[in-house]
C-alpha cells in the first residue's frame, strides 16, 4: 500500500487518494495512548490527533473523556503494586513499546498475587471496566482478583486461552470477561465488566492461579474505569489520571453554499450516552447543522439537517450495528439527503432550508456533546456541490 502522511495539510492519502480532509485538529488538553495497526501502544502529545486502527487501516480515534483508576497503571515489583505471597520479579520486556513487565510465580497457593497497592473506592451497582495487558506464561492461566477490603469477600475468574473457569462473585458480578491476542510476542488483553455489591475499598490484584510452586503469569500493565466498555490506556504513575476528550475539527474551506458532499469511513466501536456522532457539520452553532449519529436507544444511525433551529428531516439507517464499518457518501443540499450508506441508496426528501456549514467535526457536536465512548474514522472528507 502506498501511504503517506501530508503534515502541512493535517491529511492522509492512500494509493494516491486523499482520505482525511486538511486542517483537522483535535483539541485534547492530555497526552494520551492509542494502540496502532502494526499492535504497538502509541504516545500522543497533548492538542495533537491519535490514530488507531480500523479494517487494517490507520484511522482517527476519538473517545470520550476517562479515568485510570489505578493509580499505578503500569506493573512492577517495587512501585506501586504488592506481592500477596507471590514471587515477583521485573523484567525488560518492553512489550508494545511500553510495557517492562513483572513475572509473578506461585509460591504453592492458587491465591497467590500481586495486588495493586492502593484501593480505588467503588460504589455498590455501578459498572466498572478492568483492562489489563499480560503475557501467559508457565501456569497456562491469569487470575483477576477483586477483593472487598472491609468485607473480605472476593471476585475471581481463571482465564485460559481455552475458557474460563473457577468463577467466584462473592464481591459482585464479573462478566464479559474476554481476552484477546493483540500486537506480537504473546501478549493478550483482558476485558471485563466488574458490578460491586458494596461501596468501599477495592482491592485488585493478578495471579498465575496454580498451587504449583514456580508457575508464573506475566503482568504488564492494568486500568480501572466507569462503564461497561474499556478506552485506551491511561499510564497514571502516582495518581488516579485522567484523559481529555477528543475534539476533532476542521474548517469547511470548500464552496458549500449549495451543498455538501460528505464521503467518510465510521465505526462507533462504544456508545456512551444517547446520541453518539460519527461526525458533525455546522455553521458555529447547533441550530444549523448537519449529524450522523448512533442512537443508543433505538440501536440504529440517523442523520438529520437542522437550519435556523428547525429539523427539516432525518434519514434512519438500519443496516449497520454498533461496532460495525459504516461507508458513508452522502450530498446534504435545501431539497434532499442523498447517495448512499454502506452502497444502499439514501433518498430523503427536506423541508426546504439549509444553512452551509463553516466547521467539520469527528465524534462530537459543538460544545462537546454526544462523544462515543469509542469512534474510529479512516476516511473523511467534505466537499461543496455544484450550484
């Protein structure tokens, strides 16, 4: 694939196609990570876009805002985290570009662990998201333990590349528990949604699961969120922190007074509140725009034209999924929306205004709103139409 980078135009082309639009900037008041295509975790400076990876191709991430929990995301035998009776010793491992890694080996008790030292407070019936990166090593398992402090009652489950088992829930629901291989050299990533039945101190910590003396798991690193779904790793080192939200914008240089043409490459990978855009066209304010967005109740994308604060009509799309690839090439002018959604004709007839749009955004409306927990966009593109 021929592939390049165009810095003074802030676009992407591939094999001689322009795919992203120039001047597209995000606003995001932290450094951050993002994993890429070729499985490596990336370091982003503040204010600038982050990339991801979407059908094999680079692609703009936007995510809402998060919180790392841990205050210690990134594993190691002397800061941060504790040995519960484990043998713990840190490596230079380096696993994708970020990881050094500590091995953790069993001193002959299926509990034994190392816990992240200090105790992020949960709240009873509130969903929480445990991530962590790990490599299997001589005991084949990894065990998550979630640990009420107060109650001294546990959650657990033995994960295996051939299932899971031992499941204890004493300490509330662990489920969606998967692990997937991701970047090379044997490392896995773990999903869970973790529901306390208590509010308090939470303990969390990772064990081989073998009362075999010598048998070891590999941990690289961990993170603790709200919600139901993961975002990208947040590397606290000392504190519980933070990631911005993605505001990814550009300005509408095109002769769009007729119309707009926008061909673009969307996935919602996570939805976080009702309306999740995939992108946004307005004239500096919500009352003029143009949206394409997964709406969480109905399970469906709908995009709408607002002129002068009135809906002139909204087009419903239901042959896509949440996490599925959504094609879009679609023309926005006073009369219609048309083109077509995944190569199925769009033909929806308006009420009669349109207000041409100065600014393009990715993931968001103006203000901030409606940011998917998770959007990831290969190809965007705006253009004006003939008069």
């Amino acid at each position: 694939m021929n592939f390049s980078f165009d810095l003074s135009l802030g676009s992407v082309v591939m094999n001689g196609v322009r795919r992203l639009m120039a001047g597209l900037e995000n606003a995001n008041s932290t450094a951050s990570y993002a994993l890429s295509c070729a499985g490596s975790l990336v370091a982003y400076a503040a204010n600038t876009l982050r990339y991801g990876c979407l059908s094999g191709q680079r692609a703009i991430l936007v995510e809402a805002g998060a919180t790392n929990l841990l205050t210690y995301a990134t594993a190691s035998a002397t800061t941060g985290w504790t040995a519960s009776s484990a043998t713990v010793t840190d490596l230079d491992l380096d696993a994708l570009g970020v990881f050094p890694g500590v091995k953790i080996a069993s001193n002959g008790a299926v509990w034994n662990r190392l816990n992240h030292t200090a105790t992020p407070n949960v709240t009873s019936g509130v969903s929480y998201h445990l991530q962590a990166f790990f490599k299997f090593g001589t005991s084949g398992k990894l065990r998550p333990t979630l640990v009420n402090v107060s109650g001294a009652t546990e959650t657990r489950v033995d994960v295996a590349v051939s299932g899971n088992t031992n499941a204890l829930s004493a300490a509330g629901a662990l489920s969606n528990v998967t692990i997937a291989a991701i970047g090379s050299g044997g490392v896995y990533q773990l999903d869970a949604t973790f529901v306390p039945n208590f509010t308090g101190a939470l303990n969390i910590g990772f064990g081989p699961a073998s009362a075999v003396s010598g048998q070891d798991v590999v941990l690289l690193g961990a993170q603790f969120e709200t919600g139901t779904s993961g975002t990208s790793f947040i590397n606290s080192a000392g504190a519980s922190t933070a990631r911005a939200a993605d505001l990814v914008t550009a300005p509408i240089t095109a002769d769009v007074s007729a119309g707009v043409r926008v061909r673009g490459t969307f996935c919602v990978k996570v939805e976080k509140d009702e309306y999740n855009m995939a992108f946004v066209l307005d004239a500096g304010t919500t009352a003029s725009r143009i949206t394409m967005s997964w709406q969480k109740s109905t399970a469906l994308f709908g995009v709408s034209l607002f002129s002068g604060g009135v809906l002139q009509g909204t087009y419903t799309y239901s042959g896509a999924a949440l996490g599925d690839t959504v094609e879009v090439d679609l023309t926005f002018t006073a009369a219609a929306i048309s083109g077509s959604i995944n190569g199925d004709a769009v033909s929806k007839a308006l009420a009669g205004a349109y207000t041409p749009p100065t600014t393009a955004r990715i993931g968001h409306s103006a203000g901030g709103a409606s940011i998917p927990g998770r959007l990831l966009c290969s190809k965007f593109i705006v253009t004006g139409v003939p008069a």
